[in-house]
C-alpha cells in the first residue's frame, strides 16, 4: 500500500524531479533558510498552540528557541542578521496582533487542530494523508481553516482554484461523513502598523495616506498629542480599509469533490507507476527551489552525489 499527501501532489504535478528529491528521497537542505521563509511556520505553530488553548506566544518563543539552536550549529553561532532580527520582531508583532483580532472575530466551534488525516482512496490500494490547519464548525456546518501569511492578500480567483484546498474539503468528507460548507482561508500579512509622524512643528501629525496602519492606531496617536480627531477624519477614512487580517470563504460543490475523487484515482496511479519518467518542468519557480544547483548538476551528467551528501540529508518527519 503506497500513501501520497496533500502537499506532494502539487509538487509532482508542477515538477516530477523535485517531487522525486523531496518525496521519493526525502533530501532536506542541511543549512535551512531562515529569515522571511520562518515566518509562515512560526507564524502556524503559534496559531496551532492558540487554538489548542495553550500560550500562542510561549509557543513560538519555543520554536524560534528550536530554530535558532539549529542555525547557530550549522552557522558556527554566526550573529543574527538584521533580516532575520526584523523577521523575528514582525512574528511576534503578528501573533500578539492576530490573538487580539481573533477574540473579535472567531465565530465557531474549533473540531480539530493541526490534525493529520488518512483516507483510503477509491479503486487503489493506496491511501490520501493531510494535516489540516484546523476543522471548525460555524454555523451549524463544518469548515476547514487554513492559515496562510502573505505580504498581500491572495487573489479570490486564484482561491476558487485552490487544489489543495478541495483535497483537504474532500478528506474532511470522508473522515466526518459530512459534507463540509467551505475553507477559510484565514489570511495574515506579513505586516506590522505604523506609527504616524508627528511633523517638525510639533503640533500636526502627518497625512500621508501610504502609510501602512490601522485608523485605531492613527486615532490613539491623536489623543496622545493632544490633538483634534475632527482634524484627521479625511486619513481615518482613507486608512479604514487597510487590513492586516482578512477572512476570505471558499465553497466547494459536490461535483467539484466527485471529480477531485476521479482526478485523484488517475494521480495516484501516475505517482505510483514503476519506473514513471521524472523528469524536470524548468520554471520561474527555479529561482527559490532548494534543489536548483542538485537538478542542473544532473541536468550536467555532474557528481549529483557530491552535492546531495554535502548540501542536503535524509528527513522523514516533517520539519517544524
């Protein structure tokens, strides 16, 4: 019996030699980038923590705690760089922000958290496993929560195509025999608000409309210098749309999850196929793929076992 996840048959789909590398030999890059790509882990292990009813902030002192023992091993305690200082701040500055908008906004009942699924699929031998953000139910129905930390906001239209998000409806389907109402896509930007200026005559606050707040942010500058809210009210509008949460919900219909069932089927056949061609699929997405250098040594007839022994170790589990 042959398990495929979630999250592998996007890989194998856009590329067949980096699903080979990540899935078929479980290669890892021994030194991990930090910085920018650590906030959307740090980011879901403390909302998984929040959600569990534990400390969200504790949690993700915990997992930098991780993290930075890791890095400094395989740095030789190389000092923090500003980019990663900056990514730690706006982690933390996220999380403590976000546990204040979710006590405002959290309308359901959390089911299930960071909770792994494994569902047999039809006619095969095999078997679909994901771990899924969270399981609630609203509304009487159930939902299926991703977390998703962007410096914008994703696009909806692109949302309603989201395959991996129907995979995890679709498993919830099957686990709770019920079908669910929707996901949301619970969307965090990479973004802390701005404190406005107070200009060099100390008596006006600046009204740059670009900057990146929140109007009760900009508001509360206001009474702390002393100053009149009617005189601001054109930036306090201006500024009330800027958002650093946003919830955006996606249905999917029972024939969109009959038909994900029918394409998974042909899937797994091809992802488990003896001596299937993996071949590489040369893409924009080369540019941030960890085994660039690996696939154009191979690409090269090169020493690629040089490179995996050197760059890269074996890792079953899955990295925090």
């Amino acid at each position: 019996m042959a398990i495929i996840h979630v999250t592998e048959r996007q890989t194998f789909k856009a590329c067949r030699r980096q699903w080979k590398y990540q899935y078929q030999e479980h290669l890892v890059p021994i030194r991990e980038e930090s910085g920018a790509l650590w906030i959307g882990r740090g980011v879901h292990y403390a909302l998984a923590a929040y959600y569990r009813k534990e400390d969200a902030l504790a949690a993700l002192d915990e997992w930098l705690g991780i993290k930075l023992a890791e890095r400094a091993e395989a740095t030789n305690n190389a000092p923090l760089d500003e980019k990663l200082s900056e990514a730690i701040t706006l982690m933390k500055g996220m999380v403590e922000r976000y546990i204040e908008y979710a006590k405002q906004n959290d309308a359901w009942e959390v089911v299930a958290v960071e909770q792994p699924f494994s569902v047999k699929i039809p006619t095969t031998h095999g078997r679909l496993e994901g771990t899924l953000d969270m399981v609630v139910r609203r509304n009487g129905r159930l939902w299926v929560v991703d977390h998703k930390t962007f410096a914008q906001f994703a696009d909806p239209d692109q949302l309603e195509l989201d395959d991996q998000m129907t995979a995890y409806l679709w498993l919830v389907k099957q686990i709770f025999q019920e079908t669910p109402a929707g996901a949301i896509y619970n969307q965090l930007r990479k973004a802390l608000p701005r404190q406005p200026m107070l200009l060099a005559s100390g008596t006006r606050l600046s009204k740059d409309k670009s900057i990146d707040t929140t109007p009760e942010i900009y508001l509360q500058a206001i009474l702390d210098h002393g100053l009149d809210p009617d005189d601001y009210q054109d930036i306090l509008e201006k500024i009330s749309v800027n958002k650093f949460f946003h919830r955006e919900l996606i249905a999917r219909n029972p024939n969109e999850l009959k038909n994900f069932e029918r394409n998974l089927i042909d899937e797994y056949r091809q992802m488990t196929t003896k001596n299937a061609p993996l071949y590489p699929s040369p893409s924009r997405e080369c540019l941030w793929c960890d085994y660039r250098n690996l696939c154009k040594s191979e690409n090269e007839d090169g020493d690629t076992q040089s490179l995996k022994d050197r760059l890269f170790q074996e890792q079953l589990e899955r990295r925090l």
